[in-house]
C-alpha cells in the first residue's frame, strides 16, 4: 500500500501541477458519470413499464383508466 503512494507521489513530482489538475479532474469527472447512471437507474430511465401501459390503454380509447397517467389524457376524455 505504501508502495503505491510513493509510485503516485513520484508521477506528481515528475509531472508537476499540470498532472496533479489532470488527476483531480479524472477523479471529478469520473465521480460525477457514476453519480449520474446511479441516478438515471433510481428514477428509472430507461423503462418504459408506464408508457406501455399508458399506450395500450390508448389503443383501447379508455380514457378514464388513461386519465391516471397524465393530465392532457383526463382532458381529452373529459
């Protein structure tokens, strides 16, 4: 484990500031790619379990049933 510090502590002597701002900006923007797929994967992108069953309740012109999954569809069957 120390062994690996040291290595790292070398590559920022040899590399200067410009490395250590490469570095720093690695880690952020890796931080904020796994923070954005947990996010899109807890609100649900990419399931589209509602919209099926919003457009078969389309298909099927049953408005009052649609009207739950959005306000212009209660509008439509009003």
């Amino acid at each position: 484990m120390v062994d690996i510090f040291a290595q790292i502590h070398t590559l920022m002597k040899m590399g200067g500031p410009v490395v250590m701002l490469l570095v720093l900006l690695s880690v952020l923007s890796s931080a904020a790619i796994l923070y954005k797929l947990w996010h899109f994967s807890y609100i649900g992108i990419g399931r589209h379990k509602r919209a099926r069953q919003a457009l078969v309740l389309w298909r099927e012109a049953d408005g009052r049933r649609l009207s739950r999954f959005s306000n212009r569809a209660r509008l439509l069957s009003a």
